[in-house]
C-alpha cells in the first residue's frame, strides 16, 4: 500500500515492529451504526476494552483521503458527528481516498486494510452476511467474501439479526470458514443469545483458542478464523421479539423502496424505535465486549 495514501500512528507502528498484540476496530459503527453520541461513547470504550485487555487498538477509517490506522479522538469526533462521511467497502474505497473523503470502513474494507500491514485480531459487533431474499436479490455482504480471502482472527456476535441467519451460516461453511466459539456450542444471533446453528467447536478457555489460532498459523490456513462471542447474559433479548420487530421494520422498508446499502441502517434504527432502545442498548454492550475479548486473545496469543 502506498505510503501517501496510508498513516499509522506512531504507538501502532512500534507494536507491529515488535510483534505486539494488536486489535483492529471498523468505523462503521461510528459513522453509520450507532446515533450521536452513542457511536463516540462506544468507539472510545472500545478502545480502552483492548487496552485494558493488555493490547493495542487500531480503530481504522478515512480521513480527507488518507487512510489512518490508530484514529485518535478527533478523528472519531470528525465520523461521528459530519455530515455525509461516506461508507466504503472494497467496491468504492479508492473513490474515497481518489476524492479526498471522510469515509469509515466497514468489516470487509477494515480486514482487508488490516491484514495487508501485519495486524492479526479483529472485532466488531456483527458480521454481515446473506440478506433475506437473496435468491431474488443476489444481496450477499463483501465481508463474506473478505473473510474468505484474507486471514483474520475476527471476534463477533455472529452476524447481524436482520439478516437470513442460516444462509449465513451455510455460506461460511461453503467458503471454508471456521465457526468457532467462545463458551457457547451455537452461533449467536447477534441481539439475542443462540441461534440453533452449531459451532464447529467450542472453547471454554482463552488460552485453548489461542492455541488453535496458533496451529492455524502454522497450517497457513488461508481464510479468516470466527470467533463467536454471545451477548452478555442480561443484555440479550428475546428471539421471539426481534423476529417480530424485524419482520415490522422489512415491511416498512418495502413499503419505502428502501434497498441496497441504505437498507440496513434504516432496519437497524426502526428496530431501535420498536425496541424502545433496547437493540441499541444491546448492540452498545456487545460491541464493547467483543472488543474486550479480542484483545484478550490477541495478548495470550503474544505469549504463545
């Protein structure tokens, strides 16, 4: 990556150079997930999650064109709070840096950034993943397709409610990506708790994915890891619910024409509506915490 088009701040330099634990966060959430202030609440404390885990966070996004690694306060301040800050994955990244945009990186853009610079560990709230009606609409997530060809340890609480759960599932399998958990046998179902889909293994302890992750390594698997990790119990929400307040929100959405890269920021708001607040209460919690695990794994990792 051209050095002109890409500036990693000093502390995450030295931590690469040396083989520090290091997480990468996405800006998405930031700029397009979580209302204001919320989205600046949640960026930094999941910054001080990785710290307090005894790694390094990266949070990575798009400032006047340049990609920086390691976005400092005003940075985030900038994607949370100006208008018309774009949202980039792999299709439309160079636009942004061509046009000298503020942008943030989604799942799939923050991976690929990620690993082309040496930073191993990622988190993020949810993956995306297969969109309902996707054998009319062909809508699948680039992170898919990400995460199959560039190998990250990813921590999520699966991939986001909204989407066709199962296809997902499925489509994981099929492009060769481990589903692994951390203390659950199913994968999450992002605002609740389990889906009825098995994990291909779960681990109880920090150190035992660790050391998974290290034989990964040392067979050069070729694709991202998944490491599932549920809402904390307390936070979640009933299934039941969210099916209902997903099932209202899609037929809003229809009603409006609203599709594409517009759809799931509009779905995710009326579900908050519905929720009053409780899915984006929720969605807050989680996205700390996978935080908070990753740079767990990320430093026992380092020791190995």
């Amino acid at each position: 990556m051209n050095n002109n088009q890409i500036k990693i701040n000093s502390k995450i330099k030295k931590a690469i150079q040396n083989n520090k634990p290091i997480v990468a966060l996405e800006s998405t959430l930031i700029s397009h997930g979580l209302p204001y202030p919320d989205n600046i609440n949640v960026a930094n404390e999941s910054i001080k999650a990785v710290e307090k885990s005894g790694s390094i966070a990266a949070t990575i996004g798009i400032i006047n064109g340049i990609i920086k690694i390691g976005l400092n306060k005003d940075d985030i301040e900038i994607l949370a709070s100006t208008k018309n800050v774009e949202k980039v994955s792999l299709h439309n990244i160079a636009l942004s840096l061509f046009n000298k945009k503020n942008a943030a990186t989604t799942v799939a853009a923050t991976i690929n950034i990620a690993s082309k610079i040496g930073i191993n560990f990622f988190a993020t709230g949810g993956i995306g993943g297969v969109h309902l009606d996707s054998e009319y609409n062909n809508d699948i997530s680039a992170d898919l397709t990400e995460l199959s060809r560039n190998k990250m340890f990813v921590v999520s609480s699966g991939a986001k409610s909204i989407l066709d759960l199962e296809k997902t599932y499925e489509k994981l399998e099929t492009l060769g990506i481990p589903r692994i958990s951390y203390n659950s046998n199913f994968m999450p179902g992002f605002w609740y708790e389990e889906t009825t889909y098995s994990v291909d293994q779960n681990f109880k302890k920090i150190n035992d994915i660790a050391n998974y992750l290290k034989l990964i390594n040392n067979l050069n698997h070729q694709s991202s890891i998944l490491i599932f990790n549920k809402i904390p119990k307390g936070k979640d929400i009933e299934k039941k619910l969210i099916e209902k307040w997903i099932f209202q929100s899609v037929k809003k959405a229809e009603q409006k024409n609203i599709k594409g890269k517009d759809l799931t920021p509009f779905l995710i708001n009326e579900i908050n509506k519905l929720s009053k607040n409780k899915t984006l209460e929720a969605n807050k919690t989680l996205i700390i915490n996978n935080a908070l695990l990753a740079g767990k794994i990320a430093k026992a990792f380092s020791l190995i």
